[in-house]
C-alpha cells in the first residue's frame, strides 16, 4: 500500500526567535505511515534573522522562499499551495511548536483511515505555554474557559475551537481549490471552504501543538482588531446568519458559566472581561481586514528558561 505523501507549509513574517526551534522539530517527527516530501517556508520580505536562520538547518527536505516584499499571508499561503503536488497539504503557524514527535502522524492519520475520501481537514489540538506574567495568565484562562464552554455547546468542531495556530492538514483535491484571500481570515476561510465544498472537519485531540498567548494589552488590542475585522469581512463574504450559526453562544450558557466562573476564579474572570471590554471600545471603528496587520510580538517567543520546553522539543 502507498505511503501518503506530505508538504509542510509555514508562512513566517519577523519568526527568527521560534522558526528555528519549529523546524527542527518538524525533521524530529515520526514518519510512520506517510512520506515528508516538503518543508516549504514563505519568508514574508522578513527584516530580522528569519532567512538566516532557516539557511543554516541542512535538509534537502526544506524549501525557502525568500520574499523580498511583504504580500500578506493568505498571498504566501497561495504561492506554496502551487509548489505542492503532494496527498495532503499541511499548514503550520511560523509561532507554533509540536508538543511531541508524534503530532504530524496523529494529525495525519484520520486521512489514512478514511476510506471514502470524504475529509477535507484535520486540526489539532493547542497547548498554552506557561505563562510569564499576570496578562498571560489571564489570557491562558480564557482560553480553557472558552473551551470549556465551547465543548458543552458543540463538542465535535466550532469556529472558535478551529484556529491557524492549531495546525492544519488538507486533502490535495480540496487544497487545490483553495485561494486564500486578503480580505478574509485565512483559517476560517479554509474552515468554511472545506464544510462548502462537502468535505469533513476532523478534530484530533492528540496532535499536541504548543503556542503562547499575548503578554500585554497594546499586543491584545491588536490581536483583537484582526478578529473583528475578520468577523466583519466574513460577514460581508456570507452574511451574518452564517456567522451567527458558528459563533453564537446563547444567553444561557454564557450565564450559567459566568455564575460558576464568578466563584472559584473572580479576579482572573473579572480582570479578562474588563480586557475585553476596553479592547472592544478602542476598537469600535475599524478599517477592513488588510494582509498587513501590525504583529504582535509577545507570542513570537515559545522557549523560555520558565517554558517548560527546551532547545531539543
């Protein structure tokens, strides 16, 4: 039986201080089952060691292009879409790092028993780092309590739960028709292309895959202005009743977890509905989602003394 065949693509802007870390532990990854023909990295016109750094990890796997203007994202995510012939497509965030060496293969094997051909995507499952001050731990708690509350109200896939920074693996007939576009979130467009065309979402709990959340509130007024405006955009794109059926939570829900919440974890609770608060008023007029957003830098740094992980991960 033929092993599928695998291209890594990894969109990095300004990534010198993980990209390095992520490469080497895509080499380490276990191949059982499915071939790595490519890692293909789009430096987005990068300013800092990004190049570099990737120049010096010796794989004939690794394929660099070296950008010399900054064309956004979903521009680079295309243009490595079209250096790829493999089985399955998959697509990494450059400020994520595998918790394991065994994330690609569980990413992966939902496509090798599927049979019938009808899954489309696969994504894993992040994993917050430790965090390194008062905001990040306040953030970490958001995200489980998100997922906490995500889980009751749908505990197979929801946009929420789905993200870039989760990792993902696509189908080559699907991948092939995707065209990334600059005035929609890429990894949502990729979500709703894949449930558009008639293709299944698989969630695989066991692909690991750490990221680290903002440290401070200028980078997460940022980070919450691309959201906005993704929602914006996407709404445009298909209409609030659509986005309403992903996103939507009920009154109810929200109620009865903030009751819990209020309880067993008021400061941190109280302290992230403030952040959110305020972020939502500074944003409140907004221009349209555009390829070159402001990055936020605070989630660039995966390894620290503190992390939990080391050079090796």
């Amino acid at each position: 039986m033929r092993k599928l065949s695998v291209a890594i693509c990894i969109p990095a802007y300004n990534e010198e201080k993980n990209i390095g870390y992520l490469l080497r532990a895509i080499l380490a990854q276990k191949t059982k089952d499915f071939t790595l023909e490519k890692i293909i990295v789009a430096s987005d016109g990068s300013s800092d060691k990004t190049v570099e750094i990737i120049r010096k990890i010796k794989d004939k796997r690794i394929l660099l292009i070296s950008g010399k203007k900054r064309i956004g994202q979903p521009a680079r995510q295309n243009q490595m879409v079209r250096l790829c012939s493999s089985d399955i497509f998959v697509l990494l965030e450059a400020d994520t790092l595998p918790a394991n060496n065994q994330f690609l293969y569980n990413l992966i094997y939902p496509f090798i028993l599927d049979k019938d051909k009808k899954l489309g995507l696969t994504y894993g499952e992040r994993i917050t780092l430790k965090h390194r001050n008062f905001f990040e731990s306040v953030m970490n708690y958001s995200f489980l309590l998100k997922k906490r509350l995500l889980k009751v109200v749908n505990d197979k896939h929801n946009l929420y739960l789905f993200g870039g920074q989760s990792g993902r693996a696509i189908c080559r007939i699907l991948f092939k028709k995707m065209k990334w576009r600059d005035d929609l979130p890429e990894d949502t467009y990729s979500y709703l292309k894949c449930l558009s065309s008639g293709y299944k979402i698989k969630y695989c709990q066991k692909a690991l895959i750490y990221f680290r959340f903002v440290t401070n509130f200028k980078d997460y007024c940022r980070q919450s202005k691309k959201y906005l405006q993704g929602r914006d955009s996407l709404s445009k794109y298909i209409g609030n009743k659509k986005i309403n059926d992903h996103y939507l939570i009920s009154f109810r829900v929200y109620i009865s977890f903030i009751a819990i919440e209020i309880v067993k974890h008021p400061l941190k609770l109280i302290t992230y509905i403030s952040i959110l608060i305020i972020s939502r008023i500074i944003n409140w007029r907004r221009p349209d989602l555009n390829p070159y957003w402001e990055i936020y830098t605070s989630t660039k740094t995966l390894i620290t003394p503190n992390s939990g992980l080391s050079e090796n991960e």
